[in-house]
C-alpha cells in the first residue's frame, strides 16, 4: 500500500467522525488546563517503563490537543494531518480487540514522515498509543509514550502501558463524586405528577452531561397543579448546584406564597425567588431563565411567568401554535427586577408544551425556532412529543440538556 494509501485509510466516515467529535465535546477538556490527575500518569509512565516523552492527547476534528505532555517541544495543538495518533484512532475500529498501536522505529515507516521531530536527531523513533474513549464509546483521544530510540516493550512493560492507558480511561471518565452527582439530581426529578382528572402530562429531562442545569418540576396545589422548565446558565456540576438551589427555592417560595400570602398567583413565587437566589446569582455572575406556570383544572386556565425562558406554546386541537408572551428578563440579570403574570385558556384537545433552548439545538439548527414550533405542532400528544425527543437524544447526543414538559387537555367527546 502506498504512502497515501495509508494516510487515507486513517480518515473516517463523515457520520463515525461526527459521533466522535459529539462525544469529545461532551467531555468539556478541550483547551482546558493541565491537569496533575494526568500528570500523575505521564510521570509515572516515563519511570516504570523508561521512556523520555509522554501524553494524554484529545483528537479533535482537525487538530490534536495535548491535555498533558511530559518533555514532548510540539507545543499543546497540533494538525491531526501531523501526528500518529490519528492512526491509533482509525485503529481503533480497524481492530476494536486489539487497539494499541505500537511503532517501534517511526523513522522506518514513510506514512508518518510528516510527524515534527520524527528521524531527526533528538526527535521521536518509537511511539506506543492507546485510545480513551469518550460517551458512547467513540475513541477521543489516546495515551501515549515516546523514545528517541526505536525500541520494543517486553511483557513487563507493554503490562505497565495497558495498566496506565487504563489508568487515564478512568480519569477521563466521571468521577466517582460526579457519577453520586447524576444520581442525586435524577433523584430530585419529581414522581408523575398523578390525578389530574381531563388532562395528560409528559415531563423529561436529558443533561448532554453526567449532570446539568436545567430542571423540571410539578406538584399539585390548590384547584390544580403547577409546572416549571428552568435552564441555568452554564453546564455541568457547576450548573446542577444552582439549578438545584432554584428548584428547592422554587417549592419553598410556592408553599410560602399560598401558606402565608394566600395567593394564588405565579408571579408572586418568582418575585420571592428572585429575591432568595439574588445573592447567591449575584455573586456566581449566573442567570437563570425560567418559566412557571399554575393551571386550574377547573376553568382550564394557565397564568405563568416567562423569566426569560421564551419557548412555550400551546398547540391547539386544529394544530395552530400560539407563542405565549415572553416579556420578562431571566433571574439574575438585573437586581431588584419583578415578573407579572400571564393567562392563557386552554380548549379541549390544546397542548401547553414547555421545552429548554436544548430542544432548539434537537429539531434544527438551534437559531431558528420555527422548524421546532413545526414539529411540535405535528406531535402535541404529551407521549408521542416526549418518545420521540428521546429517541432524538439518543440519536444526536445533543451538547446542551434537552427538558420537555407537555401538558395537554383531554377531549371529553
């Protein structure tokens, strides 16, 4: 096989390298610091096996990002056209049971003549990688060592590299603490909502990560139930520890309200959340968009509030989408902001569907809203609309959280 043979037989299909890069992205480490968790690993593998260079690399569409790299001069990016690794990862589906790709002389071999320092003096003769792999399973990146000799690995040592590259899998996977994190917020995801004579309810919430910040929530209250899609600002652990003060602050504040103030009204429970979460949003520089919403199952009306949040719709039987009013600023964003209330009737047959600017991303390209108001205006039943969001995350491994709550009245005929 010639030369660019070989280099060609390195590039992927366009839908198997698409999943790939979804599923780096989704780590969040791209461009991120060095980190002493891999440096620990580069360290150690440079004394147990005796060689001079090693690294924990991310390959990116087009580029190799070093995470970390012990006495490699390449700088931390580099083409992806220019390294070896990029042979490691098309190895990876080439040979899934046996991954590793081991180069003993990289001067021996003219495929990978483009590589910086390779058959120059003081420059790379011997390379061994190990893919890591991201969500799903996709190859993101490898763990690799470098001689400046060509060499072989004996048992002891080819041992120690696949101990090590399995070393680096595990920090690159979630942590132990972030893995009780996803447990915990999936945990404080409400039960179905249960009674709620005439109308459905279909309620989902699916981070891109192991955790996220956005949430839903429903509880019964008084002639009726109440319903909420928040989204923080940001992603990750740091995202679901706001977004779990917001919703604690957010049952706090309605129990309140109708307690003491014997109201009824949702503005009412976001002005008093905003006023517990202003310091906490203040001094974290996050804001929140939210929409709350308390329908009275007896006269088939919504009053909400939209902080910000800007996509809920009701879908009526005849298949028409009508835009509720989105006026309001999200919490967070300027100190001492109130909400009003708005009302909209619900018919029989009609849909008030609430979603997350991650189900923008889901149906469409995420800057237009229209192909998502198309399709939910096609798929308003709570079941239907909420299956196949779900089989659309499954499918697109979408980079932002993907929340979904469709409340739909019921025909009496």
């Amino acid at each position: 096989m010639t030369v660019e043979a070989l280099r060609a037989s390195w590039e992927l299909p366009p839908e198997v390298e698409d999943a790939r890069v979804r599923s780096l992205a989704q780590l969040q480490l791209l461009d991120s610091p060095p980190d002493d968790r891999f440096g620990r690993i580069t360290r150690m593998a440079r004394i147990a096996i005796g060689v001079p260079m090693a690294a924990v690399a991310l390959v990116d569409r087009d580029r190799q990002f070093f995470k970390q790299v012990d006495n490699l001069d390449i700088g931390i990016n580099l083409p992806r056209t220019k390294t070896i690794c990029q042979a490691t990862i098309a190895r990876t589906y080439e040979r899934p049971d046996d991954p590793a790709l081991i180069i003993e002389d990289a001067a021996a071999r003219p495929e990978f003549a483009m590589v910086p320092g390779v058959g120059q003096p003081g420059g790379i003769r011997f390379y061994a990688g190990y893919p890591l792999y991201g969500p799903g399973g996709h190859p993101v990146g490898t763990f690799c060592i470098y001689d400046t000799e060509p060499r072989v690995l004996d048992d002891q040592q080819l041992e120690t590299f696949n101990e090590l590259a399995a070393w680096a899998q595990r920090e690159l996977e979630q942590s132990d603490d972030l893995e009780r994190a996803a447990d915990v917020q999936r945990h404080l995801l409400p039960l179905a909502i249960g009674d709620l004579p005439g109308y459905s309810v279909c309620a989902m919430c699916l981070p891109a990560y192991a955790v996220g910040g956005d949430f839903y929530d429903h509880y019964a209250i008084e002639g009726g139930a109440a319903f909420t899609v928040a989204d923080v600002m940001g992603k990750g652990l740091g995202a679901a520890i706001l977004a779990a003060s917001v919703r604690s602050a957010l049952r706090g504040a309605s129990r309140a309200v109708d307690e003491v103030e014997c109201s009824t009204d949702p503005a009412d429970v976001v002005n008093s959340v905003a006023d517990l979460l202003a310091d906490d949003l203040g001094r974290t520089d996050t804001f929140v968009t939210l929409f709350h919403a308390h329908l009275d199952t007896t006269n088939a009306t919504v009053r909400y509030v939209d902080a910000g949040h800007g996509f809920a719709v009701v879908v009526r039987a005849n298949g028409r989408v009508d835009g509720l009013d989105s006026v309001g600023l999200p919490l967070g964003v300027l100190p001492g902001d109130t909400w009003k209330a708005g009302e909209v009737a619900l018919g029989e047959g009609d849909s008030l569907i609430i979603a997350s600017d991650g189900v923008l991303d889901l149906i469409g390209d995420g800057s237009d809203v229209r192909p998502a108001l198309q399709y939910v205006a096609r798929h308003a039943e709570p079941a239907d609309l909420c299956g196949r969001a779900r089989e659309m995350v499954a499918e697109k491994a979408p980079l932002d959280d993907v929340t979904l709550v469709v409340v739909r009245r019921e025909p009496t005929g």
